[in-house]
C-alpha cells in the first residue's frame, strides 16, 4: 500500500485560492502527493501489453546476432572490386536466411546472399541483384560500391547487456514484440493499480431499474468504469451510494479498505460539499477546490484512510473532463509510468464559433477532420452544456481555450487535445 502522506501542506502551506483554482496549480499540487505503487509481479510477454515495466529490461543477446544482409544480392570482397570498371567473380555458394554459408570467402569469390543471410567469413560488402550479371556460377559487378554496404551488423539495433526497455514504461504492442525477439518469456511488472469508485445521488438508478419519477440512470460509473479500464487499471465498481451521511461513511471505508485509489462522482457542489466534507474530514484529510475551470469546476482531493481520494463532479461531462485533466495522468503516474505524459496537444484552426469568458481554462468538446485538401481543422460539438454527454460522445478532442483568451472567431488558431484512444 501507500505511504501516508500528510495532506496538511495541501490546505495550509499554499499560497492558492481554494475558490478559485488554476488548472495548472491543482495538476500541480496533486503530483506532489503522488506515490507509485511498489509492488510486482511476473507476466508473461502475452500478457504484458499495456502493463508497467518495474525494471529495465536487459538485452541478453546482440541484436542482430549477427553481422548479415539487408538485401537480395551477392556477398563480396570489396578488395576485389574495381572502383570503375567489372569485375567477374567465381559463386562460391549460398546464404540463405537461417541458413548460413559454411565457407570462407576466398578472394574472387562471391556467396549468392539472400535478405537476413548471414554475411559469410571474409566478405565485407552486399551488391544488390539489380546491379549484376550473374550467368551460372559467375557474377560481373561494375564499379561505384561502398565498403560495408547493405550490410547490418551484429549488435547494431542493441549490444548484449545494454537496456532495451526503460523502468517505467508502460508497454505497447512494438515493446511486446521487441521482448519476444530478445527471448525473454517473463518480465517483471508493477501490480495494477486497485480503484475503487462510486457514484452517489439520490436521483440515480443503475441501468437495469426502472427509473421513478425524478430519477435518473447513473451514467457516470459507466463512464469511469470504461476510462479506467482503458488504464490498464483494476477496478472494482461499488455501485450507487444514497445522499446519507451513514452509507456514505461505509462506501468510503470500504472502498479505502479495498484500493489504491477512491473516485467518487456528484456531492462535491454547493449544497452537497458541506456534509460530504465533514465526513471526509472525519475519515481522511480532503480539500475541496473550485477548480478555475469549466466544465468541472468542484473538485475534491486528497486521502481517504491511505487511499488517494478524487471527488468529481455529478455532471456527466464535468466527471469525463476532470478524469481526463487531473485523474488520468495521476493514475498513470500512482500505476508506476514515468514519465506520464499528458495527452499531445496540436494547434489548429478553428472553423466554429467560441464563446468564452476570460479567468477560466474552459475544455470545449471538439471534432478534429480533415478537409479535401488534407488540412486538419477543429469545429465545436453544438451545444456545450455540461450535463449534455453526446458532446463527449462525438467529440474526438478537447478544444483548450487559456484563461485570458476570449471568444474565439472562426479561422483562429485553437489548442486542441486529442482523446481518441486515450478515454
Ligand atoms: P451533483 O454534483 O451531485 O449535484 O450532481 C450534479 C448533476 O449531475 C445533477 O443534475 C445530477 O443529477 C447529475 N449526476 C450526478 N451523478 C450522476 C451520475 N452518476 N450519472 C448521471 N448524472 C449524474
Ligand atoms: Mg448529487
């Protein structure tokens, strides 16, 4: 588990607004309290794609073993090559890709070599097929060929010993591979990170009930359920918790009991915050900030027992934004990836539109396309409300208007986040 952490820094030795926090400030504070898990456990390399390396991994071999052919051609001397002018050598045999020539090259001798052959002894240079002559057991090569060409050689790509992958890597289907060509069956990972997550609301119902009057589905747990899956995260779903000082006070120790991590969604507005506060206080050390941000602006964080603790927002969108700004990129980090980067940011035009009001980073839900011409432009999702989840759902970026900036017109250039494949 983690290390405590004493939160009181949080609330007392900084110099910010809790009423009014830049994005940028909490992003910043969170990272401080960050403390990746230490534990780990073997996999094996198929089951290794989206897992967190706990040590580096050690090339055991060279890489390629050895010295060999990058083309179809023939193996040569290039001692017994002209500058200008042919040269007609004897073919002494062949190289074929795992199966070697056992020879040595004599001088005036050529070994026919295919791609990924090994480079007999005593040849130096590759000429490709397309620049001989080759009759029967005689090959004429012309001049203008370079010492060592087309040659790759052993150790070239990676040297026996050296690191092939980085501590901290979260692993993609090309490290995969590149495992496997090492041969190496098992590597060590960190253990997946446990999150825990709840919504809460008297208004929610899970899909599967009827809603009565004034209820609604939670969509929320759904939302989270699927981002932290994409994460690579263990997670386990708790479920809808009532507005009840009591039931609420289970969930969250349950929940602390059980992960690394506790999200919970709604109860952080005004109104909610309040007793939703004293509860956390009782049980851990939060603080709630009203992040200078929209959508998304509530936000509480901090511990709960010796788990992080992250309230969003009871907002659909709110919930999706937030994950994205400040969760995400601190799951990754507690998961052991270092460095966690945030998602790329592009500049490109606007085509829409924007209204925005100056003092708030605002994260407008934004389509990215390409025109006839191949140019990639930005237009908005209709209606921004935050409430209004469609926004989301055919979004494929967020539009990230600064907190000085105004409205937008059409033709302005926009930062913009893409959030394909990444939630
Ligand atoms: P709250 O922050 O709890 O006041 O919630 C703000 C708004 O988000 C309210 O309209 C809630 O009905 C809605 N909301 C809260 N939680 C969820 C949820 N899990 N799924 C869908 N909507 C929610
Ligand atoms: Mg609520």
């Amino acid at each position: 588990m983690n290390e405590p952490v004493a939160l009181p820094a949080l609330s007392c030795a900084d110099d910010y607004d809790p009423n009014s926090m830049p994005v940028d400030k909490a992003r910043e504070v969170i990272g401080r309290f960050l403390s990746p898990v230490t534990a780990t456990e073997r996999v094996h390399v198929r089951a290794a794609l989206g897992r967190v390396l706990a040590a580096e991994v050690i090339s055991p071999l060279n890489v390629p073993a050895h010295d060999n052919s990058a083309m179809d051609g023939y193996a040569v001397r290039y001692a017994d090559l002209k500058a200008d002018g042919e040269v007609t050598l004897t073919i002494a045999g062949t190289a074929f890709a795992g199966a070697p020539y056992d020879g040595r090259l004599s001088p005036g001798e050529a070994v026919r070599i295919m791609t990924g052959g090994v480079v007999p002894v005593g040849a130096d240079t590759i000429v490709m097929q397309e620049h001989v002559k080759a009759a029967e057991n005689r090959v004429t090569i012309g001049g203008g060929h370079r010492k060592g060409q087309n040659l790759r050689r052993a150790g070239e790509d990676l040297k026996a010993g050296e690191p092939a992958l980085a501590k901290g890597r979260r692993l993609r289907a090309a490290d995969v591979g590149l495992i496997a060509s090492l041969g190496i069956p098992e590597i060590e990972v960190y253990r997946k990170l446990r999150v825990a997550f709840f919504s809460t609301g008297d208004e929610l119902v899970s899909i599967g009930t009827v809603p009565q009057e004034g209820q609604i589905y939670d969509s929320n747990r759904y939302t989270i359920h699927a981002m932290l899956e994409r994460l690579g995260c263990e997670v386990l779903d708790m479920g809808v918790v009532r507005d009840d000082p009591a039931l609420l006070e289970q969930a969250f120790e349950r929940a602390a009991g059980a992960a690394d991590v506790v999200i919970t969604s709604g109860g952080v507005s005004v109104g909610e915050a309040d007793f939703v506060k004293d509860l956390l206080n009782k049980l851990g050390q939060v603080v709630f900030w009203k992040i200078a941000m929209k959508p998304g602006r509530p936000l509480a964080y901090g511990r709960v027992g010796e788990a992080h603790f992250f309230g969003l927002p009871g907002n659909p969108v709110s919930v999706m934004v937030t994950f994205y700004q400040f969760v995400r990129d601190a799951l990754l980090t507690l998961s052991g990836e270092a460095p966690a980067e945030a998602a790329p940011t592009f500049t490109v035009p606007c085509t829409s539109t924007l209204k925005k009001a100056p003092g708030r980073t605002e994260f407008q839900r934004g389509i990215l396309s390409r025109d006839a011409a191949g140019q990639w432009s930005v237009r908005v999702t209709g209606e921004q409300g935050s409430g209004i989840l469609r926004s989301m759902s055919e979004a494929n970026c967020f539009i990230i208007l600064p907190t000085e900036q105004g409205n937008v017109s059409p033709g302005t250039l926009v930062q913009v986040q893409v959030m394909e494949g990444v939630i």
